[in-house]
C-alpha cells in the first residue's frame, strides 16, 4: 500500500513542482533551477527505490485504481509492471540530466521553461503508468502542450514552423485513436456489458478480423506517427533541428518511445489477429525506415539532423524486434528503447554543448575536437560507438537481440515456405552497417583531422558536463556488460505479450 | 390557478424581473450610475433562488401545459444564471448606465424561462425575450462603424428564424391540434409530410439561432460589432439558450432519419467551415465568432446520440463550452481603442506583460481545441461517444476530423501569446474586475478538468 503511494508521489512530483515554479518569482533564476533539479532528483531516487523493490515474477504492481469518471468506467488506473517498468527509470533517469543540461543554455522565461519541463514530465510519466486507456489518452495528449511551448519559445530561427508541424502531425493520429478508441469500449460494453477502460478488460476482447485491422490502422497510426516509421517522420528532422537540446533530448530520449511503447502495449496486444495480418507490411516499413533513415543520416551536414535521422533508423529495431514474436527479439526491443534513449539523449546533450561553445552545428565547421576538446571526445566516440552498436554497450544487447528474434522468426517462416521474413531480417543487418558508416563518418569529421571550430579557444568539459556525460556513460555500459537484471524486469511482460498476440492463433490452429 | 407555484416555481425570473423594474425606476429617478450594482443583485438573489430550487429538487407546473419547472430545467437556469455574473463583472467598466443592465437581465430573462417551456407559445416568447434585447445590445456598444449594419443584419436573420419558427409551429399545430412542446414528437411519430416540414422548419429556425452553417453569417458580423462584455453575453448566454431551446424541443424524440441526415449535415459543415475560416481572421471576436459557429455544430451533433444521453451531453458540453469562453473574455486585455485591441496582433507576447492572464487565456483556448486534460476535451469525448453509441460510425470519425481542423486556429493564438514579441504600444491589461470574473469562471473550470466525475454525475 505505501508502495503505491510512493508510485503516485513519483508521478504527482512534477506537477506539483510545476504548480511551485509558477508561484516562485521569476527573477530567482537560482532558485527555479535548483528548485526543478531537486524535484528530478527526488523523483529518480523515488523511482529506482520502486524498481528496486519490483517483483519480476509478479505483474501489474504498486497499483492504484480509483474511480474517476464513474459513470463511463474511467477509473484512474496507475502501476508499475514489466512493460513499463525500464521506460519509467529511463524517464526519471533522465529528468534531472535534461535540468542540468540546460543550466547555461536557457535563460529566457526560465520559469516557464523548467514548469514546462516539470509538466513533460508529468504527462510521459502518466502515459507509461497509465492502466487505463481514458487515462492514458489524456496523458498521451497532454504531452503536446508542454512540447509545443518548449520548440516553439527556446527553439531555432524556424521554431514557430516546426513546433505546428510536430503539433499537427501527432495530433491527427491522435484524433483517429481517439475514434479507435470510443469505438473500442463502446464494443465491450455491447458485448460484455461491462464499462471500463481497464487495460486489462479491453485486452480479452475478441473482435472480428475487420473491425481489428481498421481499429489497429487508428492506433497504429496514432504510434507510427510517434515512432515515427517511414513514410510518417517529416515532422521529427523539424522538430530536432528547430528544438532546443532539452527539447531533442526528451524528443529523442523518451517521447519517441512513446510509439513503440504504444504498440508493444496497447496496439499489438488488443488487435492480435489484425497484427499477425500486417506483421509482414509492418516489418517492411520498419526495415524501409531502418535503411532510409540510415541513407538519409549519411547525407547531412547538420549534426543533429543526423542523430535526428539514426533515431528513426534505430527505431526501426524496435519495432522489427516486436514484430518477430520471439522472446529474444522483443525483449531487445525493450532494451533498445532504453538504449536508443540513453544514446541519443546524450548525443543531443553534446551536440548542445558544443552549440553552446560555437553556436554552430555545421559538421563541417569543425575538425580535430580531440585535440582541442579531449574529454569531449572520448565521451562523444563512446556513445558514437554504442550507437553504432559495439559489443559492452546498451546499443549492442538491444540491437543484436532484435535482430536475433527477427533472424529466428525468419528461419521459422522460411521453414515454413515463406522467405520474407528472412530477407527483411537480412537487410536489417544491413542498416547496422549503415549505421557505423554514418556515425563514424560524423565522429571522424568532427574529431580528427585538421583543429578547426567557429569559436577558439575552446574549452573542455567542466564538472556539471562530466557529471552528466558520465551518468549517461555508465547506464550505457551498464546495459551493455550486464543486461541481465534489466532483462529479467521486462521477461515476464514480454512472455505475456507474445502470450497474448500469438495465443489466438494457437486456439484457431486448434480449430 | 396555483399563486404558490407561480410565486415560487418562477422565483429566478421574478427576481430578474424586479431587478428590470427596480432599473427602471432608478432611470426615471436620475440614479442612472446604480445600474451595476442593481443587475448585480437581482441576478444573484435570482442565482440563489436557482440554486436552493437545485438543492431541494424542486418541480413544479407553475402553469400547466405552458411551463414546468423539472429537473432539467432548474440545471438550465443554473447555467445561464451562473454564467450572468460574470458576463455582468466583464460589463461594469463599458457600461454604467441602466439601460444595458435592463436589457442584459431581460434576455437573461428568457434564457431562464427556456428550458421550463412546455408549450411552442411559452417557447416562443422566450426565444424572442432573449433575442430582442440582444439586436440593441450589439448596437448599444457603437463600438465600430459597423455597429448598425451588424445590428441590422442579426435582426433580419433573426427575424427569419422567428418566421420559420412559427410557420413550423403552425404547421405541427394543423397537424396535431396542439401548441404543446409534445406537438413535435406527436407530429413525427404521425410520419405526415405536413409535420415533418413543421418539424423540420422548427429545427431550421433553432439552427439558425445557434449560427449553424449555412445560416452563420450573422455571427462573426455580431460578435465583431459589439463590445466585449456583449460577445461574451452572446457566445455564452445566448448560445446556452438556443440550445437548450433545441433540447426543450427535441429532447429524447427519435428523429426521423431524413431531420437526422440533415441535422448532421450542416452541423458537419459548421464544424469544418467554422474551424476554417476562423484561420484566416484577424480580429479575435470574428475568430471567436467562427470558432463558436465549429461548436455549434459539436453541439447540434449530440442530437444525433440516443434521447437519454443527450441533455447530459449538451448540458455539460455547454457548461464546459461556456465556462472556458468567458475564460477568454475575461482574460483578454482591454485599454480604451477597441478597434486596435481587437486584433489579434494585439494579443502578441502578453505572456510577457500578464502572464496568468496569458496562460488561461491560452488553456481557455487548447479547451475550445479539445484537447485534454482541458474541460473541452471531455465534453467533446461524451458528444461523440453518444453518436457513435447510436451506430452512426462514420458520422463520428467525420466529426473528429472536423474538429482536427481546429486546432491550428487555436495554437496560432497560444503562438502569439507565448511565442511572440509584444507590440510596441502594448499598453492594455484586464480590468480589476475581469480579474474576479476570470477567478470566478477558471476555478470552476479547474474543477472540471479535475473531477469531471462529479458533474457528469450530478446531470
């Protein structure tokens, strides 16, 4: 009982620090910067004492369910289980190194800007948390408003034109899950009787194939959108480039896990007949986004436009891994969401922090950081090579997993007469090199040949940078040399998930 | 007759109505600068009255088969009384004479008398108590050199919609042989053309009160015409009215699908065309103007759900509808050049000279786009849930696009709030007492937002 107390005092933190912020004067920027780190502090601490004291072998815990919206069956339904339980380390993880990191970049209406990051918070916390699909709508949405402020004040020159753009794309998909999703409860309770939002009563309902595949293509749309899976990215090279590097480390480190987490949760498990259907199409966007993205990363001369364009190829092994339906592939999966954040968050971070020195991000305005900047460098070609995937880092565990599960679901298909499956886990492979060659391309351009940077001299890392880079580091090798207890909290979610989007096939094939 | 029910079955209007008399006298009197303070207590005592009817569940037939008090109809009074006061505190620095307060209390007067009509006599002469004073009202304010054209043009439209509703409600009474309210479920159930074109002209005549497309154009006209507190009387009170005119109408009839199709026809064409064309406009009033033509029409589309859940849902959509309009109004920035003022560059960067203003104004604004956790959002989530229930599938999904279409309207605003450099010659603020009608409308709001629960289960 007190543990999910603790729970809602994890995810309530932020929203009253928000309320806080805003009474406190804004000409106390000492205050209001310390203020938020303490909160994020707090907060993480919070949460890696409940990850802590997670059960693997139990489901859904710290629970909390309370009547809401009594007469529609909203209940406000928040917990802890093995789907969620990485992301909400991730989110806590990273909250206070977003704080930190924008110590010296943000000084325009700094109060708004950390109510605003408090508020993200709030609501990627909720979305994670939520057990219950009303309340995981509005949490899902209320991200937008924080996000939308944040590219649109303390973003670059074309900001107001980005932050419509994020705006407008992710908010369609929204408005067609909203439809799915009234039509979704508006179907049990025809058929059951019962009015609930409840995960956990939605996730039993067995529709008909038709009405699957349309109300999957709504959610599914909602979470590609958000993933985002070629050809629905446009707005994510804007929104990266226009935001400021706070923005792009929530974009990269937790919102775009937002998709993925949606379809590993939600749009797979409700929908299992209709994902089984579109699982081919599926897995050919997402290796067509894995290469794309890769091809497209190869070709920029703006360094965050290529971390914008590997996110979406790293994505890509995501989804393949949840595709495969092997145990293996998405538990990687899970993993390369937690490493994709930890990576291209703190990519995004040292991108701001040169931009904070050069106030350039032209690749080719810089050369030979490793002699000008050499603890910079070291960090900056560790996290390149775990984007990259080296072995010892979180990039290899989550990509090489995902691969493994689409590899053994290709064997079994091709086994089976069906040699799709196979070529797409073969050309997947083929974005893993992609992938080195353009972010070794990157590093090399910016941290050998000849010294040169739009602003010099140039100094090194200080304290508050080491800190966080070395806190990013050690998660990511943490991950890479020891995967093992992050794996064994997401096994029982992810045997439950394969449980559930091949169950119904089993019973048919029994028919 | 029943003095006793009459007395106290109509206490609201009483108390307005002596509030109109008490006005009156204090003009012949040459009291003319007491104006505020009496319309002030007379919609109070009139909100008491409303509120200890609510409170004990009182119903009533103060005249029988002309009006009754329900349930029903004491959560309509409550609603356009509660939303009076603050329309009353944004008024008192435009206005300080009598003559506002005696015709703001008098269509007040009518949209309290609405949701109790049991016959189309009482109906109609509600309608049109609320209306009239309305037409003065946006001339009142001479606020622009259009003032009287815009005057002109609502009284000739609504005049039209005064014709159509009588002709309807001849027709369902050579029909039926009945002026009662029940006329119109009688005639439609009969299936004769002859009622279903009185049924329908009825209909036509509310739709245009509520500015549903096509029969908007009166709107952004009038709301840029008049004066600030006058639009806000307008999007709030008088939109209340015209629809729970149309739900003291239809309330649980089943519509023939014929006035089903078309109802949903021209509220799906509100919705777009307002959305739309709001994204064009430069003043905010013009831009309130079509965005409350869009709301109309999510309105209008609850009839299209099943007869029980529809006074619920339009009940609570108005209440979160209105709430956050007078929310906005009461938070825009009012110095002494309307014109100026008005438009919407005037509204650049206030989050930098007031920032509470600015940020309820801008949650005043992501309510009215729906989004959620904003009250909007689940007012509309109920809407559509309701016409969905009723299996019309497709006509929901069209409406969720349609309300799409808004939501660039809205963040254009909360980007010129937040986003932009202020004017140079920004000097406007809002007035000390929009700052009590702000904090007693956005409180409530918050409420909603929060515990939608307790509301949706108390209609």
């Amino acid at each position: 009982m007190a543990d999910s107390a603790l729970l809602n005092l994890v995810l309530w933190l932020p929203f009253a620090g928000m309320l806080a912020l805003a009474l406190l004067p804004a000409a106390r920027a000492e205050l209001i910067r310390g203020l938020s780190l303490a909160l994020m502090a707090v907060q993480f601490a919070l949460v890696a004492w409940l990850v802590a004291r997670f059960d693997p072998a139990q489901g859904l815990q710290f629970a909390t369910d309370l009547p809401w919206i009594p007469d529609w069956g909203v209940h406000y339904r928040i917990g802890l289980d093995g789907y969620n339980v990485l992301l909400v380390a991730l989110t806590a993880f990273l909250g206070p190194l977003v704080v930190l990191g924008a110590q010296r970049a943000v000084t325009k209406d700094l109060k708004l800007f950390h109510a605003m990051i408090q508020g993200i918070q709030f609501a990627m916390l909720g979305t994670f948390l939520a057990q219950d699909l009303f309340v995981f709508y509005v949490f899902w949405e209320a991200m937008l408003i924080p996000m939308f402020l944040i590219i649109g004040i303390w973003g670059g020159e074309r900001r107001v034109y980005a932050t419509m753009k994020f705006v407008l794309y992710t908010a369609f998909g929204s408005i067609l899950m909203l439809a799915a999703l009234i039509y979704l409860v508006w179907t049990l309770n025809q058929t059951t009787g019962v009015r609930s939002f409840a995960f956990a009563d939605l996730i039993g309902l067995n529709l008909p194939l038709d009405a699957q595949l349309w109300l999957l293509a709504a959610f599914g749309l909602s979470f590609a959108i958000k993933v985002p899976m070629v050809p629905l990215h446009t707005w994510l090279p804007d929104a990266h480039v226009e935001a400021p590097t706070t923005g792009s480390v929530i974009l990269a480190g937790v919102l775009l896990k937002m998709g993925t987490y949606g379809f590993l949760k939600l749009g797979f498990p409700l929908f299992p007949e209709a994902t089984r259907e579109l699982a081919p199409w599926l897995m050919g966007l997402s290796v067509a986004g894995i290469l794309y993205g890769a091809c497209l990363a190869l070709v920029q001369d703006d360094i965050k436009k290529v971390i914008a364009y590997s996110s979406i190829s790293h994505l890509g092994y995501v989804m393949i891994g949840l595709l495969s339906f092997e145990l293996v592939g998405i538990q990687g999966a899970i993993v390369q969401m937690v490493s994709h954040g930890l990576v291209a968050g703190g990519l995004f971070l040292m991108v701001g922090m040169i931009y904070e020195r050069c106030h350039s991000r032209k690749i080719a305005d810089y050369g030979g950081l490793a002699k000008l900047m050499p603890l910079y460098s070291v960090a900056f070609l560790l996290l390149t090579l775990a984007s990259v995937g080296l072995p010892t880092t979180s990039g290899f565990t989550g990509e090489f997993m995902a691969l493994l599960g689409a590899f053994a679901a290709g064997w079994k298909a091709q086994a089976a007469g069906d040699s799709l499956m196979l070529v797409y886990a073969v050309l997947a492979v083929l974005g893993v090199v992609l992938g080195a060659l353009y972010m070794l391309r990157l590093a090399g351009a910016l941290l050998f040949g000849a010294e040169r940077a739009p602003h010099a001299p140039l100094n090194d890392l200080d304290g508050r940078e080491r800190a966080i880079l070395v806190a990013i580091l050690a998660a990511v090798f943490w991950l890479g040399l020891a995967p093992g207890p992050a794996l064994e909290l997401t096994e029982g979610a992810a045997r439950e998930y394969r449980a559930i989007v091949l169950g119904h096939a089993a019973t048919e094939g029994g028919q | 007759m029943n003095v006793g029910a009459i007395l106290i079955g109509m206490l609201p209007e009483h108390l307005l109505l002596g509030g109109v008399v008490t006005l009156m006298l204090a003009e012949i009197a040459g009291r003319r600068e007491a104006g505020f303070a009496i319309a002030l207590g007379a919609v109070l005592a009139a909100l008491a009255a409303a509120g200890w009817m609510a409170l004990t569940g009182f119903a009533g037939t103060p005249f029988p088969g002309h009006l009754s008090v329900d349930a029903l109809a004491v959560t309509g009074k409550l609603l356009v009384l509660g939303l009076a006061f603050p329309v009353l505190l944004v008024s008192r620095d435009d206005f300080r004479d009598t003559r506002y307060y005696a015709l703001l209390l008098s269509s007040l007067y009518g949209a309290s008398l609405i949701p109790a009509a049991e016959s189309f006599t009482t109906l109609f002469l509600a309608i049109e108590l609320l209306s009239l004073p309305v037409y003065v009202l946006v001339m009142i304010g001479m606020q622009r050199p259009g003032g009287t054209e815009a005057a002109l043009k609502y009284l000739v439209l609504g005049s039209t919609a005064t014709a159509m509703l009588l002709m309807g409600i001849s027709l369902l009474y050579g029909v039926t042989g009945s002026m009662a309210i029940t006329a119109f479920a009688d005639g439609l159930s009969g299936g004769q053309p002859l009622a279903l074109a009185g049924a329908a002209l009825v209909v036509l005549a509310l739709l245009l009160k509520s500015a549903i497309v096509p029969f908007h154009a009166w709107a952004p006209d009038a709301y840029e015409a008049a004066c600030v507190p006058v639009t806000a009387h307008m999007a709030s009170i008088v939109k209340s009215g015209a629809l729970l005119a149309a739900l003291t109408v239809i309330g649980t009839t089943t519509l023939p699908a014929s006035l089903l199709m078309l109802i949903a026809t021209l509220a799906l064409a509100s919705m777009a065309w307002g959305n739309l064309a709001a994204i064009g406009q430069a003043g905010f009033r013009r831009l309130f103007a079509y965005s409350s033509i869009a709301h109309a029409g999510y309105l209008w589309f609850a009839f299209l759900g099943a007869g029980e859940g529809r006074s619920e849902a339009i009940v609570y959509y108005l209440i979160a509808y209105a709430l956050m309009g007078l929310v906005a109004f009461s938070a825009l920035p009012r110095g002494t050049d309307d014109a100026r003022e008005d438009r919407l560059a005037a509204l650049q960067g206030l989050f930098h000279r007031q920032p509470l203003a600015a940020v309820l104004l801008a949650a005043a604004m992501l309510s009215l786009a729906g989004l959620p956790p904003l009250p909007g959002f689940v007012a509309k989530f109920l809407v559509f849930q309701n016409v969905l229930a009723a299996g019309h599938v497709a006509l929901a999904v069209l409406g969720l696009l349609a309300s799409y279409l808004g939501l660039y309207v809205y963040l254009r605003v909360v980007q010129a709030l937040f986003m932009a450099e202020s004017p140079a010659d920004a000097s406007a603020r809002p007035r000390a007492l929009a700052w009590l009608a702000l904090t007693l409308t956005a409180l409530p709001a918050g409420w909603l937002m929060f515990f939608p629960g307790s509301v949706l289960g108390l209609l």
